[in-house]
C-alpha cells in the first residue's frame, strides 16, 4: 500500500516540449501536481548547450526566452493556487562551463541542477546507444563517470547533482561502489543536494536514482534532497513521491527546495 503525499511537497525535476522529447504544456504539469495536492512545481527543462553538443534533445539557445516566459505565464495562471518555479537541467561536460555560465547568468533562474549525461561521445542513458555497455568495464565506467560527478561538484556551477547513479539505468549496477562514495564527500564539501529522482522506477532498473544505500550514505553525510520526478509528460508529476519521501525520512535525509538558487527547508 502507498503512504498517503504529505503535504506541500514540490517536483522540482520537470521539462518541457522544448526539448523535443516530452510532452504537454508547462500548463497540464502545474494542473496534474495541483490534482495531486503538491505545494509547487520548478520546470527544469534541459539547458541549451552549444551547438555541437546533443543538439537534438534540447530547445535551442535563441528558445531560452520562449522557456522563461511560458513557465512565468504559468506562474501567473497558478499564482494564489501553487507556487511555479523557474530552474534548468543543466549538463556538466568538460569544457562547456563558460557556455553554461552565460546562460545562467542570464535569466533569474531559481534552481539549476548539474546532470552528466556523457561520458566522452557517448550519451549513456540514451536507449539507442545502450549496447555500448556490452563493450565497457562496468567498474571503469562508473570511476570515469563519479570523476566527472565530482567535477560538476567541484564547479560551482550547480545546485544539485541530478540522478546520481543514471549507469545504472538499463541494469548496469555499480560493481564496486567506492567512487560513488568518494563523490557523495566531494557533493557533501561543495554543499550540493541530490536529485531524488523518481524516474528510475519507470526505467528497466526499476529504482529511484540514487540507490537506497546512496541515499544512507548521503544522509549520513549531511546532503539534503530535492524530490524529483523527471517528468517528460504531465502524467509522470509527483510519480511515486510519498515512498521517496518515506525512503529519505528513513534514513534520517532531509527533503528541500530551492528558490533564488538558495536552498529552503521544505516544511
Ligand atoms: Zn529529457
Ligand atoms: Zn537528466
């Protein structure tokens, strides 16, 4: 049986059509997480990157005003009701951190979550290019893999670290675990939350990122958690919240949220 949501909790990991793979306006989010009883939404939509990097699966850089907008006309339509909030996906890749800069410095954005999607070239978490890990060390690619973790940390550029342990995502576990560990000091150190993220129990894997025992040893440390679902399509808002929420109180984690890049204790 499900707990029942407790109250005012918000989905602060949510995208938009903008990025050319998810579905339903900004609009349809807000309504689906108002149905569910949640205090507020924050659309983190992927950043644009430059050109060369993955341009398919982002809105483009001349859209990140179309984007600002059609969240701050949700607000408006929401305000009184529920709170709406203005964040980015943003990736770390090596090199890319004066482009990412620029846009952050750019519109008042309340919280930015720091995601590596790439190791190298290759897009891990893409389904298309999934038979990569048939060809790769599993221990290898997650020491490579919490490096560049550590390095988003390490940036300054980033509120959270956004699923921590996304490997994992087509059954591919960590063999080894130490680098994760040594990742969750450095994100402790540069005072970064995690993304709860509630995707992972849709995808083949089937558990939230990041893994129960990471989630201990985040708690452990100090790291706090910010609950998201991922949603590419209205109705994945809020997915599975109240056993998040029930797996970070167990363990003695805390649940926030950030706005003006700060973070605020959630209630
Ligand atoms: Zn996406
Ligand atoms: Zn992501």
């Amino acid at each position: 049986m499900t707990p029942p949501l407790p109250p005012h909790l918000f989905d602060s990991h949510l995208h938009t059509p903008l990025c050319n793979h998810a579905a339903g306006h900004p609009r349809e989010y807000a309504q689906a997480a108002l149905d569910l009883g949640l205090g507020g939404v924050c659309f983190t939509d992927h950043i644009p990157m430059p050109e060369w990097f993955d341009a398919p699966w982002r809105m483009k850089r001349g859209q990140l005003g179309e984007y600002v907008q059609m969240v701050q006309d949700t607000r408006r339509e929401f305000e009184g009701r529920l709170s709406v909030r203005l964040g980015l996906e943003a990736d770390f890749h090596p090199g890319t951190e004066a482009y990412v800069r620029e846009v952050l410095d750019e519109y008042p954005w309340d919280y930015v979550i720091g995601s590596v999607h790439y190791l190298g070239a290759w897009g891990f978490d893409n389904p298309e290019f999934k038979d990569e890990y048939r060809r790769r060390d599993l221990a290898a690619l997650y020491r490579d893999y919490y490096a560049l973790v550590e390095a988003a940390a390490r940036s300054e550029l980033f509120d959270s670290i956004g699923h921590l342990d996304l490997p994992k995502k087509f059954g591919d576990l960590d063999p080894d675990g130490m680098a994760a560990l040594h990742a969750l000091d450095v994100i402790a150190l540069h005072h970064l939350s995690l993304d709860f993220n509630t995707a992972g129990w849709r995808k083949p894997v089937a558990e939230a990122y990041p893994a129960p025992d990471l989630v201990r040893a985040a708690a452990a440390r100090g790291i706090t958690f910010v609950l998201g679902s991922d949603a590419h399509a209205p109705g994945e808002v809020g997915w599975r919240f109240a056993e998040a929420v029930k797996g970070i109180h167990d363990v003695g984690g805390a649940v926030v949220t950030y706005a003006g890049r700060e973070r605020v204790s959630a209630s």
